[in-house]
C-alpha cells in the first residue's frame, strides 16, 4: 500500500523540477534576447557613427568649396560672425565691475564702439564685393592717388599730440598718488 504522504512529496519535487527547468530554459531566452539586442544596438551605433562622420566629412568639404568659390561672401559671413561674438562678450552698461587701477589707465571699449567697428566692417566688405567685379588698374589708380593726397605729417603728429597728452595725464595721475 501506498501511502499519500509520499505521493504529495513526489509530486510536489516533481513540481518543482519542473519549475526550476521552465526558469532555466526563461533565463537562457532571456539572455539570448539580451545578446541580440545588444547586437542590434551596436550595429545601428557602428552606422550612426560612421554616417555621422560622413556627413560632417561631406559638410567640410562644401565649405571648403563655398568659400573657394566666394572668398568675399566668407569674409563678410567670418566679419559678422566675430562681431557678433565681440558683441555678446562684451559686458553691458548696467554691470558695474568693481574697477582696478590698471582699468583706470586702458581705453573703455564699449558696445556701442563694437556696433561702429561692426558697421564699418559690413560697408568695406559690400564694397569690396560690388568693387570685386571692377578691373584692377583703375582702383590701382584711385588707391595710389590716395596715397598722394595725404598728409603723413598730420597724422604723424595727431598721434604724437595723443600720446604726449596721454603721458602727461599718467605723469599728473602719479603726482596724485605720490603727493
């Protein structure tokens, strides 16, 4: 005779068995699952890398040819470009820096000096691109007849005149200090 107590402990290890098998063959699908997408994810990695660095590749070699074709227009596009940069580092009026006593002796540069060099910048560039197309002896003419007509001596001594009163007012500044 058979008893029930050891027909449930049969069946309950045969239960068991089962269970850790079907856990077995779920972790080794798992684990294959997970290789293959592993995989997949490094393969579409490898080519989005690889067209990444095709398109920039692509993207350098057509400027680099824009520009070749149109040096003035890169100018013009470098000049805006640095004076746009120029323009957004350069503090505002409302800061107020505490100030050392080298900033006291340096020249203020401010925005509104940025957005004059800017300007001057756009016009010689326009003009240098409308002039582009004008032949070459007739603006060698006009530059050397510029250069005629100025008077180096003015200048000269505009400069001179600048920085003698620029060493005095260091010379008076350092009376100040001493005195």
């Amino acid at each position: 005779m058979v008893s029930p107590v050891k027909e449930v402990s049969s069946a309950a290890r045969d239960a068991k068995e089962a269970t850790a098998s079907t856990l077995a063959e779920m972790q080794e699908s798992v684990a294959a699952l997970a290789r293959e997408v592993a995989d997949i994810a490094e393969r579409r990695t490898r080519k989005a890398r690889e067209a990444a660095a095709d398109t920039a590749e692509a993207g350098t070699a057509e400027a680099r040819r824009m520009i070749r074709r149109q040096p003035i227009v890169s100018m013009a596009v470098a000049a805006a470009a640095g004076a746009v940069l120029a323009l957004a580092i350069v503090p505002r009026f409302g800061r107020q820096q505490p100030s050392s006593r080298w900033d006291q002796w340096t020249p203020n540069v401010t925005r509104a000096d940025l957005y004059d060099m800017a300007d001057n910048i756009q016009r010689t560039v326009s003009r240098a691109a409308h002039q582009a197309s004008a032949p070459i002896a007739p603006s060698f003419e006009r530059l050397v007849d510029a250069l005629s007509r100025t008077d180096a001596h003015g200048s000269v001594n505009s400069i001179i005149d600048r920085l003698g009163s620029w060493f005095s007012k260091a010379q008076d500044k350092a009376k100040e200090k001493l005195g």
